[in-house]
C-alpha cells in the first residue's frame, strides 16, 4: 500500500487530507511538528510527503532541506504564505510541487497522484539511452557520467529521459510540464526553469546541454564532448 506522510500543526487540515487521501486507498500517517515529522520521514518510509512550511517548532523549507539530505522521496509543500519567493526557494531546495493554502482536497489528490505516478515510471518506459559520456537506464532509475553514478531527484531524472529521448528537438515549457508533471499539474513554467537548473549543475563532463531558447523552450545538445 502506497504510504503518505502530512506534516501540519493544523488539525482540522490534517483530518482533511487524511480523509481524502484515505479514500483514495493511501496509507497516511501524520505528525504536528517538524521533530516529529523528520523522525517518521524515516521510520514509516513514506512514498511520498505532504510538507507545510509553517510547523510551530522549525520552518518547513528547512525540513526539506534536511529531508533531501538522505532522501529522495517526493515532497509536495503547502503554505498559507501566497508569496512567488515560497514556492521558488521551496522547489529550489527540491518540493516536487507547491500548493496554498486553503486549497481543494480533489486538487491536492490529483496533485498527489500525479507525482506518484511520474516518480514510478512503468515498464513500457524500460530502455537505454547513450550521448556522450552520459548513459540513462530508464528502467533502473540510474543515470551514469563517465561510469560513475550520478544521484538525481525523481522529477530531475524524468525531466532528463524526456530530454535524452528528444535531442535536439525544441521542447516547449508547456509540454515539459505535462510529460513530466502530468496533464492535472496545475503549477506554472518557472517550476520546469528551476528544475532545468538544477539538471544542468549535474550534467558537467557529460558531453551534454540544455540550451535555453528565450521565449520558446530547452533543447538537449551534445557538446562534443566524449
């Protein structure tokens, strides 16, 4: 059974969440501060965390930080806070997703679904793809630079098997957010920019770019190297 971990101080979000997501088939546990919310990120092993950032006894984005430490479960973090900097710094410290507060409960479980399904890719996806020094074993979740592994997040490793599989080809940020973040995400294109980012620090003496092309998208590009 899929198992979800909400860490939120307020209850009556919490019994909501618990409600919805119950009904869906989930295994939820919860935990009303950051302390505790950390000692179960290990203890139950969930597949997936619903994180808030305003906990009474740490801030959640330092939660997360700490998370990504050791971790790559998916995080989807809420704030009543409506601010672009929350969810920017919230995604650049690795949120799969951001949501506000107060939101839809079918939302957040379409939210949810989303990045399970997007973190678990099927068996049709199974393949091996080789540019330059860099070689993706879709199937095992592995990406290797001149032999040696290299550790990404789930929404980073998705986010380069769409690329690899489309190099050179222009790809819009519009269509990166459904490939990757599924047709019902509902965040905007600055969440693929970040991830962008963040992909290209991890791909250095890989023989391969991605270039930005200003109002259009990103393309993958072999650099000549390898």
């Amino acid at each position: 059974m899929t198992k979800i971990l909400v860490v939120d101080d307020e209850t009556n979000i919490v019994e909501l969440e618990k409600l919805y997501l119950r009904r869906e088939g989930y295994q939820v546990e919860s935990a009303g501060n950051a302390a505790d919310g950390l000692a179960l990120s290990t203890s139950f092993s969930p597949d997936l965390i619903i994180l808030d950032i305003m906990l009474p006894d740490r801030d959640g984005l330092e939660v997360c930080k700490q998370i990504r430490t050791n971790s790559n479960v998916p995080i989807l973090m809420l704030s009543a806070r409506r601010e672009d900097i929350d969810r920017i710094v919230g995604l650049e410290l690795g949120a799969d997703d951001y949501m506000t507060k107060p939101f839809n409960p079918h939302e957040m479980v379409s939210r949810v679904k989303a990045i399970l399904r997007r973190s678990r890719p099927g068996p049709a996806e199974a393949q091996s793809i080789k540019l330059n020094n860099m070689s993706i074993d879709i199937a095992k979740h592995e990406v290797k630079i001149a032999d040696k592994e290299v550790s990404l997040r789930a929404k980073e490793f998705a986010l380069l098997s769409v690329f690899a599989q489309n190099p050179g080809i222009v790809l819009s940020r519009e269509r990166l957010l459904t490939q990757v973040w599924g047709y019902d995400f509902y965040g905007e294109t600055r969440t693929v920019d970040v991830h962008v980012n963040h992909l290209r620090d991890k791909l250095a003496g890989s023989g391969v770019d991605i270039e930005t092309l200003r109002g259009t998208g990103y393309k993958l590009v072999l650099t000549g190297a390898g």
